[in-house]
C-alpha cells in the first residue's frame, strides 16, 4: 500500500441483500488534506465509513488506513485514527468525562487526564463534563462526539457529519478546529457532510457519491473551474435557435432558458467558441457572463436535481 | 484485559437492574430465616422410614442450604435477564458502534463484557450464600448440617460445621454453574438482538421450554434428557453426601450426582459461548 495515503479503496464494495449500498469505490485521500465526502442520503457515505473503521465487512474490494490494510491490520490503523460513524453514541449513564476515559482506556490503557481535559477543551464541554450524557443536548452529544475522536491524538480522523445538530457558534467553532488541526498538527481530516458551503470552505478536496459510486473527485478548486457556467443575455433572429447552436459545442449544457437569457454548464474556456457560433449565426449577444460556480452548483449537477433515495 | 474488565464493570454497576436483584435476595434470605425460626424446629414423624428425628436444626448452614433451595428459580431466571444487556444493550444504544471504532480486537471486547456476567453471577452467589450464613449465624449460630438423604436406609446424615460448609460452597458453586449457563445463552444472544431485554428475554424462554420439554412424560424424551441441561438446572441440591460406602462406612462423596451436571452444563457453556463470540466477531455492526 503506497503510504503517501492516509486512505486508500479500492473496488470496496457493500451489498446489503440485493441492495448494493457502495459500488466499487476508489478512494484515495493523501495524507494532511482535509477531505470531504458528499453525497445524497443513501449514497453510501456512512456505509462506505463503517467499511473503513471496520464496523462492516466489505463484499468486496480492499482499503487501508494509514497504509494498514483493513482486513490484515485493522487494529494497527484504528490506533492513529478517531472516528466518529453517524450520530454520537455514548453510554448514557456515565458522565462525559467518564465516557471519553472509557474510550481513552481502550486506546492507550488509561489515558492521562491532560489529554481529556484537553479534548473537552476543545470542544467547550468543560464546564459540564461531569454531568451524565443522559442529560446532554444533541449539540452536546456532538461536541463529545468530536472530542472522543480526537483524543488520543489520532494522525487521522474520520468524521460522519460532525456538524450535525451544532449551533452556528459550533459550526464556526468545528470548522476552525478542523482547519487548525489540519495546519498545525497536520492531521488528515476526512469528513461527510450535506452542509455544502462548510465543505467548500473547509475541504482541500472532495468526492461526491451517487448511488455507491465515486461521480466526481479532486481538488475543490479545480472541479468547480472545470465546469463552470455561463450566463449569456440573447437576443435570436428568426428561424435561429441559440440553444440549439450553443449545445453542439463539446462540454456544454443547457440548465435553463428564461427570457432573453441562456444559462449553460460549460468549461469557461468554451466562453469564445460559444461566442463565436452565436455571432455567426446572427444571434446579438449582449452579455456573456462566467458565473464562479458554488459547490452546490457542482454538487447539484452532477448528483440530480431531484433526490431519489 | 484487565482494564477492560474494570471498565466493564463499572459500567455494569452504574445500572440499577443488578441491584434490584441483590435487593431480592436480601429480602427472601430474611424470609427464608424467619421461616426456619418458625418451622425449623426440626420434627418430623412419619417421613419414608418412619423416622423420628426431634432437635434443633436451626443453624446457619441450614438457612444457607435452604436459601439455595428456595432462592435458586429467582437467580436462574433473573440473572440471565440482567446480564442480557451487556452485549445486547451496546447494540441497542449504538455505543457498540463507538468502541469498536478503538483499536481493540473484538474478542477482547466480548470476553471482558462475558467476564463481567461470570463475575456477577459469581457475586450473586456469593451474596446468597454469604448471607444467609450470616442471617443465619446471628439468629441460630452454627451448627451441624444435616441430610435427610440416606433416610430410607435408616441414618440420618449429619456433617460436622466444617464439612457441611464445604458441601455448602460446592453447592452454591453447582448453583453458579447452572446461572451462567442461563447467562451465557443471554449473553450470546446478545450477539444476534440489539436489543437491551430480549437477550434475557428469549435466554428465559428457551431454559422454561427445555424445562417443559424435559418433563414431559414421554419416552421419546427419555434418550434426550441426558443431554439437555435443564435435567440438572437444579442438582446443586444433589452437591450434599447422601449415603455411606458399604465397606468402611465414610461418607460417599456424591460424584455420580454432580458430575453429569458439571459435564452438560460446561459443554452448555462451552457451545453458546463459542457462537455468541464467533458472531460478535463476524457481524457487521449496523446500529
Ligand atoms: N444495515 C443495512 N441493511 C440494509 N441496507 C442498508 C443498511 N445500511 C445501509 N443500507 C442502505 O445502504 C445505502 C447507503 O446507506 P448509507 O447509510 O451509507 O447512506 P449515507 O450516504 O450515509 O446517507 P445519509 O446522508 O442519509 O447519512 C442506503 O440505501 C441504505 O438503505
Ligand atoms: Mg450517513
């Protein structure tokens, strides 16, 4: 296994029954980026997690963490790894504080009451660590989630939605946590989330899941440059159908027509040619506009526009 | 391992259901007691020899001996039922989902969480017999232990405080066995039911079924029963001598009566341990 990666699949595979739930995918996420994992509900996000830290066997296909095969080594990777898989889960009747040095303990034997301290710190739960979960909020739940992922210092953490059910501040708060541990302690971070804009400001790269598959993957920046859109004000002669033109250039696709105006998902760098065949077909463009794509835009594209679980 | 088991235990006992349980035997220890101090006064006539025994047998291995009696049905249905929830109830609540992120193997995981039964039931034992000796030396003292199980050949057997003790602890030890053979189905059971009271539930279920089954008086049942441990769930009581060897007269150790029981029971013990382990460490953890 290359150990430039801090996960690699390949061909991973779950069938649940005749339902296949992950489709032979190829993942390869490199050590210090912060990695986000998109995808409608039912794509295959926490299936594809549960493979990774073990909780599911793989139909087929391998991966590794860490450069640990799973099905070899998997106690060797989950040792430098904190993960947190859907919702926080935590023995309802003990406090915070007891949860995480449970969860320490299985880790390192007894974990040092610096490091709890400082995972509650983290998270801002110090001021109620000593209360039973039981009594938690679901915010709360989440904080301690992410604290319980960190604690032991992992190199990578892998994360289910982390941000589910925190308040704005924690949302913020999450998300300079997660920048700050990538920059300073160069951890590598592989989070799903729906929250688009969060990912778009948070991940190096993504991969967005449809039905199991890997649809899209790279680096943020280049997938939404890669497909851009074109806003292009119109103006057709008689006879001459612009949508109709635009549409045989390679790349290009009609989104919308509205009055007087295209808008086209295209390569930015088809802005001329689109110009081009318009204006020599006799179609007075008035304005032909790049619009910066959001991730939600990308996002939209190429999973549908409407969700079918 | 060890600090797996401590943890285990801990969280364990920070539930109430393995109190309410100690809390029942307290309080049919001290019934069992005010019981003897009513009836005890040991007078029987009649009886298969028509024997007539007159005296004191109130003493505290006799509240002990009858404790396991009277007390035993309670352990053997209710045990299994707190001790369910070990396995199963981690996967009711989803914390299964969260240890088994750490890096530790599955085995580890599941034999401390069956430790921690044995341990219970042990402590469960422990708690009965100690007790109602206790209750039992408070109200009567010590004593002689007798049995009635040589009665029909005209003795009756009677073991001296040190003796009887022993038998006593060889009884409660038959007694634990036949628990955690109840317990260990419920634990492994919760292996397959993410559920915190059916692992219990079911355990409970499949020990009345194979307790009618056994009774039946059929005599296809007949070949089965040797084999089913439900035909010794109770011979903890069988753990006292009862009869004497014919040429020198000592005390038979009662191996013919334990040793079957020992046997089924481990061999119970032995196969559902083995596939609620080979399950917990096959199954896809989906909760
Ligand atoms: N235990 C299971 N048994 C059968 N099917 C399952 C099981 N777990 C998941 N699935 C199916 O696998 C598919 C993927 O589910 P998964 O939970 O991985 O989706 P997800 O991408 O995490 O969705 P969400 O965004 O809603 O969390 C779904 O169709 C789901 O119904
Ligand atoms: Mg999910």
């Amino acid at each position: 296994m290359s150990s430039g990666l801090a996960i690699e699949a390949t061909g991973l595979t779950k069938r649940f029954g005749q339902r296949v739930a992950v489709d032979a995918l190829n993942l390869a996420v490199p050590r210090g980026t912060v990695y986000g994992f998109l995808g409608p509900n039912g794509s295959g996000k926490t299936t594809t997690i549960r493979m990774l830290v073990g909780l599911l066997r793989p139909t087929a296909g391998s991966a590794s963490l860490l450069g640990h095969d799973i099905r070899r080594d998997l106690i060797a990777g989950l040792r430098e790894t904190g993960a947190q898989v859907e919702s926080p889960a935590f023995v309802s009747n003990l406090s915070g504080r007891r949860n995480l040095e449970y969860l320490g303990a299985l880790t390192l034997g007894r974990v040092p009451a610096a490091l709890v301290d400082q995972a509650l710190a983290r998270v801002r739960l110090t001021g109620r660590d000593r209360d039973r979960v039981r009594t938690y909020s679901q915010g709360m739940k989440a904080r301690l989630g992410l604290a319980q992922a960190l604690l032991c210092q992992p190199r990578l953490l892998i994360l289910d939605e982390p941000t589910n059910g925190l308040d704005p501040q924690g949302m913020h708060e999450v998300r300079e946590l997660i920048r700050h541990l990538a920059a300073e302690d160069g951890m590598t971070v592989f989070i799903s989330s729906h929250l688009l804009a969060e990912v778009q400001q948070l991940c190096d790269r993504v991969a967005i899941l449809r039905r199991g598959q890997a649809v899209a993957e790279g680096p943020v920046a280049e997938l939404l440059s890669s497909a851009g859109r074109l806003r292009i004000a119109v103006d057709e002669p008689d006879g001459v159908d612009a949508a109709a033109l635009v549409a045989e250039v390679d790349g290009v696709q009609i989104v919308a027509r509205e009055d007087g105006y295209l808008r086209l998902a295209a390569p930015p760098e088809q802005a001329a040619e689109i110009n081009r065949r318009l204006v020599s077909a006799g179609v007075a463009v008035g304005e032909l506009v790049i619009e910066r794509q959001s991730l939600e835009d990308f996002y939209l594209d190429v999973t549908g526009r409407e969700a079918q679980l | 391992m060890i600090t797996l088991i401590r943890w285990e235990l801990h969280r364990f006992y920070r539930r109430l259901a393995p109190y309410y349980l100690y809390g029942a035997l307290a309080l049919l220890v001290t019934m069992v007691t005010w019981g003897m101090r009513e009836f005890g006064r040991f007078s029987s006539r009649g009886g298969g020899a028509g024997l007539e025994i007159v005296g004191d047998t109130r003493n505290a291995l006799m509240v002990s001996q009858g404790a396991s009696l009277t007390v035993a049905i309670l352990l053997l249905y209710l045990v299994p039922v707190v001790v369910g929830e070990i396995v199963g109830g981690d996967g009711a609540t989803g914390v299964l989902r969260t240890i088994l992120v750490r890096p530790r193997r599955r085995a580890q995981i599941w034999l401390a969480k069956y430790a921690t039964a044995w341990i219970y039931a042990l402590s469960v034992s422990a708690a009965l017999m100690g007790l109602s000796l206790l209750l039992g030396g408070l109200f009567f003292g010590w004593g002689k232990l007798y049995s009635a199980g040589d009665l029909h050949n005209g003795k009756l057997i009677v073991l001296t405080p040190r003796e009887g003790l022993a038998y006593v602890a060889l009884s409660y030890s038959l007694l634990t066995l036949s628990v955690m053979t109840a317990g260990t189905i419920a634990v492994a059971l919760g292996s397959w039911l993410d559920n915190a009271l059916l692992p219990g539930m079911f355990a409970v279920g499949i020990l009345i079924t194979l307790q009618i089954i056994t009774g039946l008086p059929y005599e296809w049942v007949e070949p089965l029963k040797p084999y089913v441990f439900t035909t010794y769930l109770l011979d903890h009581t069988k753990a006292y001598p009862n009869s004497f060897d014919p040429a020198t007269g000592a005390l038979q150790f009662p191996a013919a009566a334990i040793w079957p029981m020992v046997r089924v029971h481990c061999v119970t013990i032995f196969c559902f341990a083995a596939a609620g382990l080979w399950r917990f460490l096959q199954r896809d953890v989906t909760c």
